[in-house]
C-alpha cells in the first residue's frame, strides 16, 4: 500500500514541531512589531515607553496638533508616544520650533487662576508649557500642551533644558512627515526643519530659529 498517496497531508513529529516553532516565531514577531510601532489606538489619556530608551543621544519633542500626540525621539529613533490636550479655538497652540526654557517639577499659573502646572517645562516666556494635565480628547487648554501625568513625570526626566528641541506642528506649518510622524525622527534635531523638505542650513541659523518664539 503507498501510505504516501493514502496520507497525502500527514506530518512527521520533526515536521510538526517545527510548525509549532515558526507559529510561535511569527506571533513574537507580531507583538514585537506592536511594540516597536507605539501609537497603537491610544485612547484619551493613554501613552507609551520604549523599554529600550538609549541612554544618550539628540532628543527631539514631535508635537501633531492634528493627532493630538507627542512623539518622543532618541538618537534618532522613536521611544514615546502620548495623547495630549493642546490649545483650545481662540487659545490655540503657536507651532514652530522651541528649546526647553525652564523646567520646575513644580508649578502653577500666573495667568490661570494658580492652575496647577506639575513638571512643567517651558517652552515660551509668555505662558505656553508641557505639563501634566487633563486629556479630554479634544484641544481644551489656554495655550498649553497638556500630558498624562505620569507621562509628564517620564518626560521631565528624560529632557534637558536647552538641549531639547521641540517641535510644534500642525498642516499649515509643516507637511505630512511631521503631523504624523513614525518610528524614525522626521526632523533635524538641531534646526527642528523637515527632513522631507530640508535645505543645507548651517548650526547657526538653527539656534536663532530655536529662539525665535521667545
């Protein structure tokens, strides 16, 4: 009897063990990829960390008005990913790119009826700031880029005053790979330009447009 063509589909114990192996590959392959990819359906509220953050390296702030996400780049690559809350109509948000003026674990508003302001890092000496707040799911604040607070806390760790570049965006003032960014930084870390977009421009004129929102 040819047991061959009588058991056309059967699996030698070898054959199904390896099966097994190459379905576990693939699904640690899926989860890794999640893992790496952040910005997976986050609600209100919700953020996420690289757990392999590098230890130093440039780190650029990619704010998405549009998203209502912060992206967090380290030498180069994604580590962070949060929901904000930023300026409400008529308190919108001003996009461009901004140093990290002053930090303060904390803070409160001399504006806003002594709002509290917890990690605060200050990106223009007339009221606009990341810090922790509440995340509604919609622009609601005066002007600020609210976090989740723990979110907050992480990030005021990972930053260093004047170092930092962060990037403030939105479809008028910068193109797709910057509004919604990916895995791989989208901007120069020194002049805060698009990558996409970018013309040779020297260090100099960098810092001056780091300062130009003051």
């Amino acid at each position: 009897m040819d047991t061959s063509s009588a058991l056309p589909n059967a699996r030698s114990p070898l054959q199904q063990v390896l099966a097994t192996a190459f379905l576990a590959m693939a699904l640690a392959a899926s989860f890794a990829a999640r893992a790496t990819t952040l910005d997976a359906d986050l609600q209100p509220g919700e953020y996420q960390w690289r757990a392999d953050i590098p230890a130093d390296g440039p780190t650029v702030i990619v704010v998405s008005l549009p998203e209502q996400r912060l992206h967090v780049y380290r030498n180069g690559k994604r580590v962070g990913v949060s929901t904000v809350s930023s300026g409400k109509p008529g308190k919108e948000t001003p996009t461009g790119v901004f140093p990290i003026l002053q930090k303060r674990r904390v803070h409160r508003s001399n504006l806003y009826n002594d709002a509290p302001m917890p990690y605060m890092q200050r990106l223009t000496w007339d009221g606009v700031a990341l810090h922790a707040g509440r995340i509604p799911g919609y622009p609601a604040s005066h002007g600020c880029i609210r976090l989740p607070k723990a979110f907050a806390q992480q990030l005021f760790e990972l930053t260093e005053r004047d170092s930092t570049l962060v990037v403030v965006a939105d479809d008028a003032s910068h193109d797709s790979s910057v509004t919604r960014p990916g895995d791989h930084v989208p901007v120069d870390a020194w002049t805060g330009q698009s990558l996409a977009v970018r013309e040779p421009r020297s260090h100099e004129a960098g810092v001056a447009s780091m300062g130009a929102h003051d």
